[in-house]
C-alpha cells in the first residue's frame, strides 16, 4: 500500500491497535493472536497497528516485532497493517526497515527513549526515520516527543511519506494549531488512552478518527460509538460514556499502566488466550477481572 492509499484508509473508519499475545513463557503466540486480529478485522477496521503502544512495543525486542508484523498481515486479510516503531533514531531506523521487508504498510513512530528533544532534535529524528523507508510515516504526539506545528510543516516539505499525526497530549489548543497551520497535508488521529472519552473534543478540532483500545475486546460497541459519534447523535454517546467507558475508566485508573492491562483482560475475558502482559507492567486482580467480566457482559460474543 502505498503512503497516500494508507492516509485513505486511516481516515477510512475507526482504527485499533490489537494486544499482543503471550504464551506462559512470556514469548509471543502467533496463533492466538491471528484468531484475534482475524475477528477485529471482521468489524471494518480499515487499519491495524501491530506492535503499537497497547500491543506492548515498549516491551518488545527489536527482533521480535517483524514476525508480529506478518502475523497480522497473514490474519487481516484486506485491512492494512501498521507496525509500531520507536526508541532512538538509529533503532527506529532498524524497526523501520525490518517490519517495510515484513509487509508492513506503514509504521507509527512513538516517542523515542527516556530524554526529552529539542525541536532541532525531533525534527532530525523524524526525518531520518521517513527517508530510511518508502511507506508512510504517522508521528505519535505524546509525553517526551511533542512536535510543535512548524517543525511538522518542516517535515511535511521534506517527506511526502509523511502522512499522519496522532495526538496524546490531549492539549487541545496545540492541535488546533496544527491542524489550521497543516491542513490536509496530514490524516490527523486522536490519541488519548480510552479516546472514546475525548473523541467528541478531537473531532471539534478537526480529527475525524481515533484509535480504540476497547474495540480489541468489544468492537461492535465501539464501532457503535463511532457511528453515533460522526453521526452527531449527543444523547447516544452519552449513553454509551455512562453505561460503559466511564465505568471502565474507574477499572483503568486503578492501576498504573492499566490502560493496557485492563484491554489485554478484556480480550482473555472474550474467550483469546492472550496471556499475561510482561514487566514491567502487572496484571488486574481478581477482584478486577470480576469488575471487568461484569461490564463486557452483556458484549460478550
């Protein structure tokens, strides 16, 4: 798939970023994992992203995320597949590369490791990252790599692969900004963990998609949400926030790095066997697994 067909699909319809799953061992299970994604792939989603940030990239090796790369694209059939990619410029580069030779369609580049970066910084990472590969390139806002809106339209002029900006910071102020300053340059994507309880704020600014950690686990009730919401219809997502994504951000935020670990139980609990996530993030408890066993009841399937 080409950048410019990928940016097509990205604003094709509501986005995921499937978990990845473990054996008992910790090592990754190819074919627990294909029977998830072939089932999300079954709701319409136009794009996947293997490896990202609710898949676990920050606890993966290198060498491991090309062979979850083919794993997704051997399971989704017609939806592209976008690998996540990440740390400093001379890794990402590797990444990069190795998940382009593996069938990716694209990577999302998260924030690179520890420090932060000057613009001048970021700047030259991105564009190392974009000219080392011929497929498109989204760019993850978030915590310590925030790009400002004249270093994106700088990126923007010096690679055409440049093709999506996806916002965690929640600063709507700063989206704003880069969305008038950029235009349809860029396919722009809301980012906020449990984007559902935001997706109303981003699509005023501009972001016509957003990624849903829940669709791993319930994915017709996220795609209902999303219909409603670019439908306009207020008094349905109102509903939907009361009845279940406030209930599970009260089970979220009980934990720290729960906005995965709570996804990942959820998944277990619709009968895959994803295993446990790895350190140093901790699973739910059991008084959490019975928290989420009784909201995903009624979506069971």
């Amino acid at each position: 798939m080409n950048p410019q067909h990928l940016k097509a699909a990205l604003g094709s319809g509501l986005l995921s970023f499937p978990v990845t799953h473990f054996d008992r061992n910790g090592m990754f299970a190819p074919e627990s994992y294909k029977a998830h994604v072939e089932w999300l792939a079954s709701y319409n989603a136009p794009v996947l992203f293997a490896a990202g940030g609710t898949g676990e990239f920050f606890s993966l090796s290198p060498s491991e995320i090309p062979a979850i790369v083919s794993a997704a694209k051997e399971a989704a059939g017609k939806t592209a597949i976008v690998s996540g990619c990440g740390y400093g410029t001379e890794i990402a580069v590797e990444i990069a590369k190795s998940v382009e030779k593996a069938g990716a369609d694209g990577i999302l580049l998260l924030p690179h490791y520890l420090i932060d970066a000057p613009q001048e910084g970021l700047y030259a990472h991105v564009k190392k990252v974009c000219q080392s590969v011929g497929f498109g390139v989204m760019v993850y806002n978030r915590d310590n790599s925030v790009l400002h809106a004249d270093t994106l339209a700088r990126l923007c002029e010096e690679c055409p692969n440049l093709i999506g900006f996806k916002d965690g910071t929640g600063d709507i102020g700063l989206v704003r900004q880069v969305t008038s300053t950029i235009g349809d340059r860029l396919m722009y994507l809301g980012g906020m963990p449990t984007a559902e309880l935001f997706a109303e704020a981003y699509l005023g600014a501009g972001f016509t998609t957003y990624s849903s950690a829940v669709f791993n686990f319930v994915p017709g009730l996220a795609n209902e949400f999303y219909r409603a919401l670019r439908a306009g219809e207020r008094a349905k997502c109102e509903q939907l926030l009361k009845d279940f994504f406030y209930p599970f951000m009260k089970i979220r935020n009980r934990g720290k790095g729960y906005a995965v670990s709570a996804v990942k139980a959820g998944v277990r609990i619709q009968g895959f066997d994803a295993g446990p996530v790895r350190t140093p993030l901790t699973d739910l408890t059991g008084e959490e697994m019975c928290m989420m066993e009784a909201l995903i009841a009624p979506y069971r399937r």
